[in-house]
C-alpha cells in the first residue's frame, strides 16, 4: 500500500540509530535527516560502517535500537521487500547481475519483482524507451557477462532506478572504475536521478562533492554533519 505524503516531509529520518554485530557494536547513536529531493554524501575511512549503515537501512541488518522512518512510516523492522514497496532503491559496490540474463531480461525481472523467473517474464513495452532515456539501448540484448565493468556498474543503477525508487541508497557507484569512467557514470546519474532523493557511499571526494549537497562524516560508529552548501 503506497502511503500519502505530505510535501513538508523528510525522506528520511534516522533517529539514535545502533547496530552491532555480536559483541562489536558498528554503529552507535546515528542521526540523520535527508529531506525530499536531497543528495547527501556519507564520508568515512574503511570500516567506519558506511555500507553497514546503508545495510541497516535497506533491511539487510538488523537493528539494535533506534527507529528508521522513510517519508514519515517506520520501517526499521520492515523486510527488505516492504522497504522496496515503500519506495526505498539500493545499488551495490560490485554488480548483482545474472551472468547469462541480457540487459532487458535484467530490467524487465526489476520491474516484476514476482515473476516466476527469466523464463517466464512478460514483454514490457516500456523497457525500450526507458533504457532509451538512460542511454542503455545499444546493450539491451547483450548478456550481462559480456559487458565490461563501466557497463555493469551502469545497468547496476539502471536496475536500482526501473523501479522507481524515491530514496536510492548508492554504495560506492565509482568503485573499479577508472576517473573518466567514473565522471560519465556520475553524469548519467546525475540526469537519472533529478526527482530521486539519493544517500552516497563514495571514496572519491571531488565526485562525491559535486553530486551532493550535504556531507556526514562517519567515524568509529558515529555520524557528524560535516558540510552544507545552496542547492
């Protein structure tokens, strides 16, 4: 059931938010705010928590307290599919392809999530002119192992975006890439991402920067605002 928002509502409120693995507390106490339409940067060193915080978020963790609130309704103990249903987007450090699936199998199974499989997914006719939009149509009909990593990366977000997502988690979008991959893939998602409120996970500063407005740093579990600067 998709729930009504009112226009004044953040996307997304973190409040005193924990997470521990066994006896290793990761996370301690982390508040965040990203209002609607807002890019918000995640900074810190290896092993500060970042991707666990996004972990924790998507439903791929489970929380020790504190509550998570997408557009106003709580979902700290929503499954991973509910988050979905409510909106919520997630792309990964290394592509989550099937090997032998082509490009359209790939979105067209994003975009019906209760398909028995490949094999018996229905025709979508509006998988053309939306890969057309996002420049995707030249490898429509190419198997995901064919591709090369900058290819990969891009139908990664591509899948993450089909269905519409109005937070879109992105956990190190520039990683494998080489600079001038990086600065067209942040192009794209720039263009593909205009109505999309957007929380990054990346270690390349001056692409980070550029993409986002506000910047956390998060360090021994902790998460402080760093940075603010006009939309």
């Amino acid at each position: 059931m998709t729930t009504i928002v009112a226009m004044n509502t953040p996307a997304l409120v973190i409040d005193h938010l924990h997470v521990a693995r066994g006896e290793c507390v990761v996370l301690t106490g982390v508040d965040l705010r990203v209002d609607t339409g807002e890019r918000a940067w995640i900074a810190g060193p290896n092993g500060a928590g970042k991707t666990t915080l996004l972990d924790a978020i998507s439903g791929a963790v489970d929380t020790t307290r504190g509550t998570i609130r997408l557009h106003g309704r709580r979902i700290e103990r929503a499954s991973i599919a509910a988050r979905a249903r409510e909106g919520l987007g997630r792309s990964f450090q290394a592509a989550r392809l099937f090997p032998s699936a082509t490009v359209r199998e790939q979105l067209t199974l994003a975009r019906q999530p209760h398909s028995l499989g490949l094999r018996t997914l229905p025709v979508d006719a509006q998988i053309d002119p939306w890969a057309a939009r996002l420049g995707l149509t030249e490898w429509l009909d190419t198997p995901a192992d064919r591709l090369g990593q900058a290819q990969r990366k891009l139908i990664d977000l591509a899948i993450a975006l089909v269905a519409k997502p109005r937070v879109l988690l992105l956990d190190e979008p520039s990683a494998g890439l080489t600079r001038d991959e990086a600065r067209r893939m942040y192009d794209w998602l720039h263009h593909a991402t205009t109505s999309v409120t957007c929380i990054l996970v990346e270690h390349d500063a001056t692409l980070a920067q550029r993409f986002t407005r506000r910047t956390y740093a998060l360090n021994e579990g902790r998460l402080t605002l760093m940075r603010t600067q006009n939309a």
